[in-house]
C-alpha cells in the first residue's frame, strides 16, 4: 500500500462486521482542491476583469502622459529633438528591465499584490514628474530618470497580468480577458490624445500628469479596500504543501527552452510587437507627409475607436470556437493568423499610392485584426507554461521591446535612405510573415511545463 501512497480504511459496522475498504488519495484530492482553491470565483473575476481594464486604460494614459507633453515640455525647457528623444526613450529601456523579475514575483506571490505595488509606485513619479523638472535646472536629466522609472514600474504590468490569467482564471475565460485588456490600452491611448490634448491646451502640461497620477491613485485605492485586503491567497501555495513532489518551484526550465513551441511563441510575440511599434511610431509622420492637408484626428482617432471593439470580439471570437469543440493549438493558430496575416494583406496595400480614405479604412482594419494577438501568442504562454506564466511571458515582452526598438530605428533608416514607404510597409510585412510561418508550424496549445517526480498516476 505505501507503494500507491494510498491509504485503506477498514470501517466496521454497528455489528462490528468490516465494511467494504475505502481508499484514499490524498494527492489527487489536494491537487484538485488547490486548483479550485486559486481560481476566482465568477462574481470575483469579473469584478477583477472590470477593475484591469480600468487599470490598463490608466497605465496607458500615464504612459502617453509625456508624449502629449514633449512638444510643449520642449519649448519651454529649450529641449531639441534629440533630447526630446532621450526622454522619451528612457521609458523603453526601464521598461525592458522588469519584465522576468516582474513575472517571476507573480508567479511566487500573487499577481494583485505585484500590480498594485507597481501602480503605488508609478502613480507617485506621475504626481511627483511636475515637481521634479522643477527642482533643478537640468530638466533633461531628471526627466529622463522620471521616465527610466516609469518603465521600470510599468514593465511588471503585462507579466503579471499574464500570471493571474494563468493563476486565477478558467481556460475558457482567458482569451476573454487578455482581449479586454487590449482594449483597456486602447481606450487609455484615446483617453490620453484627446482628453489629455484639451487639458495641456486649457491647464498646462503639468495638469496632465496630475489629474493621470490621481485618477490612478483612486483606482489602487479601490483594489486595495474592495478586491485585495485580507483576501489574497498565494497561488500554488496550498499545492506545494499538499504535493511538494511536484511545484512551481521546480519549473524545469532548461528543458523548455528546448521545446519548439516555446520559441514559435516567443518568436511570434517579437515579430507582433516589433510591426505594432513601427505602426505606433511612423504611421502619424506617414500621414501627415503623404497627405498633408488632411485632418489630424481622423487618422490618430480612428484606428484605436476601431481596436477596441475589435479586441473584444476576438476574445467571444476565441471562446466560441472552443466552445464549438475547435481544438486548442487550432483556435490559437486561428486567431493569430488574423492578428499577423490578415493584418499584414492591407498593411502592404500602403505600399501603394492610395486616397486618404483608403490609407485610412486599411489601417484601421489592419490595427483592429491585430487585437486578435490577445487570443492568440499572448493567451498561449499560460497554455504552455501556467506554472511559470509571469516570468516566461515577461521574457517575451522584453524580446519583443527590444525587437521594436531595432525595428523602429531600421525603419526610419530606410525612410532615409529610399525616401520611400513602401520599403517600410513591405518590411512589416515580411516580418509578420515570417512569425506566423513559425508559429504555424511549430506552436502549439499543450501544457509543456509539468515534470512529474512523482513514480504513480494520480486521479
């Protein structure tokens, strides 16, 4: 019997005669408890679901905080481009540091206490941004260590959304969830262009970052007292207890590196990420030079009204397909194949000379099938690895941060060289092309993480 790890209880009667044996396994047992015991209840998730989208709606709105400001930061501060450029920047590379450390601690603690530390901290340099460039006269400086910082806070955001999806939430729900997080940026990033444009025009730059810094405040505020105090259990805590033989902390990682599907996705989530950093950065200098008299707002607004909803839809798209019985890996395949290569078709149709409201209607329908990203490469990390979610997708955030930097920069070379854009939309394209031709042959939906020291089948 100590071989099965079983235990049998020979229970008598009222007569005293010996019933028929019950065996227990207390292992399969605690392993089911423990998972159930992680999960959020539905009223639970959805009160959370509501309260990330808020969040990611106000970390994107802080995040745009400075982009809105710089021009005119830089008039008063006498800021040339390339400082205007150093501050900027100086959000990437904080933003590249935290990624794995950010999803490690989720992963080892709970995802709601890492956000909401994080967004105590950045909410305080937003407030704190105005009265810093104040302090002394190298503005530049501060600035730019201000806004190191910032990504430094915000780079744990998306790892450990990433680890409470994996955590928290049913299998069912989690393209859901990540598709209404991608809506929640786009939302902030509309929220910050134009609420943010008319408070820098009638208050000052420094209203922007103030009324940022306390509507997020509000927001940590509320988690805290409605959703995290007192009830926050650890994940995998109860797991490791009741089955040590197999725990998170045994994460076998030099086996997958090894995995193929580990690198389709990495790869996959690089070339989405880079593509989506060039359209972000160059799409507004594409207007403005190719059509010169054209209105501001039409292509800064519109794309993103088009993302939101579309963001949505590919999360109920996602959850009817496996609720059609579609296999897993099909459906991550399915809707990355929209994210990248639907995306990718009317992206090269810019490479040709276009009306106004052609650029336009392609661009927004290239931006909103490349929501679907949220059901696909980004969902598919806590399908491979939900034992360590957080810190392997951190790893790819932080790829796919560095890839765009590259990206963003040969892109603008090449504007340089060929005074042509079609170089630019062929080269997403051929990047785009190629993550999805890896992530097509080689991703895959099955769980990969799991190293089982246990000698017995557990029910």
């Amino acid at each position: 019997m100590a071989a099965d790890r079983t235990c049998v209880d020979h229970s008598r009667d009222a007569n005293g005669s010996v019933q028929e044996p019950r065996i227990y396994r207390p292992y399969a047992s605690a392993r089911k408890d423990s998972v159930n015991k992680n999960l959020w209840p539905r009223p639970l998730a959805q009160k959370w679901i509501v309260m990330l989208f808020i969040g990611t709606c106000l970390l994107y709105c802080a995040r745009m905080a400075m982009p809105i400001c710089v021009v005119t930061m830089a008039v008063e501060f006498q800021w040339s481009k390339i400082d205007s450029g150093l501050a900027l920047g100086g959000f990437f590379w904080g933003y590249c540091i935290t990624q794995v450390l950010g999803g490690h601690a989720s992963d080892k603690i709970g995802g709601e206490r890492v956000l909401f530390v994080s967004t105590v901290s950045w909410t305080l340099i937003t407030v704190a941004t105005p009265l810093l460039v104040h302090l002394s006269s190298h503005t530049l400086a501060l600035m730019t260590v201000a806004r190191f910082l910032m990504g430094v806070l915000q780079g744990v955001f998306f790892p450990s959304l990433a680890s409470l999806c994996s955590q928290r939430v049913v299998k069912a729900d989690r393209a859901f969830l990540m598709s209404t997080m991608h809506s929640g940026s786009a939302l902030g990033t509309l929220l910050a262009g134009g609420i943010g444009s008319l408070m820098l025009d009638r208050f000052g730059w420094e209203s922007v970052f103030y009324c940022t810094g306390f509507m997020s405040s509000l927001w940590a505020l509320l988690v805290w007292l409605c959703l995290i105090k007192g009830q926050v259990v650890p994940p995998g805590q109860a797991e490791a207890k009741m089955n040590p033989q197999r725990s998170v902390s045994r994460t076998p990682w030099l086996s997958l590196v090894k995995k193929p599907p580990i690198w389709a996705m990495v790869i996959a989530h690089m070339c989405t990420c880079s593509t989506s950093f060039v359209l972000l950065s160059w799409l507004p200098t594409y207007f403005k030079e190719t059509f010169p008299h054209a209105e501001t707002w039409v292509y800064n607004v519109v794309p993103w009204v088009i993302a939101i909803p579309s963001a949505i839809f590919g999360g109920y798209f996602s959850d009817f397909l496996l609720s059609q019985g579609c296999g897993l890996p099909f459906v991550r395949k399915t809707t990355q194949f929209i994210a990248m290569g639907v995306s990718s078709i009317f992206i090269i149709i810019l490479a040709r000379g276009v009306s106004f409201r052609t650029a336009v209607t392609v661009v927004s329908i290239s931006v909103g099938a490349s929501t679907f990203t949220s059901s696909g490469v980004s969902v598919n990390v806590q399908d491979l690895t939900p034992s360590c979610a957080g810190a392997l997708y951190g790893f790819m955030n932080t790829m796919g941060a560095f890839s765009g930097l590259v990206l963003v920069s040969l892109s603008g070379y090449l504007i340089e060289v060929s005074h042509s854009w079609a170089t630019v939309f062929s080269l997403i394209t051929l990047v785009n092309t190629a993550g999805l031709v890896v992530y097509l042959i080689f991703g895959d939906a099955h769980r990969v993480d799991l190293v089982d020291y246990n000698s017995v089948n557990l029910i």
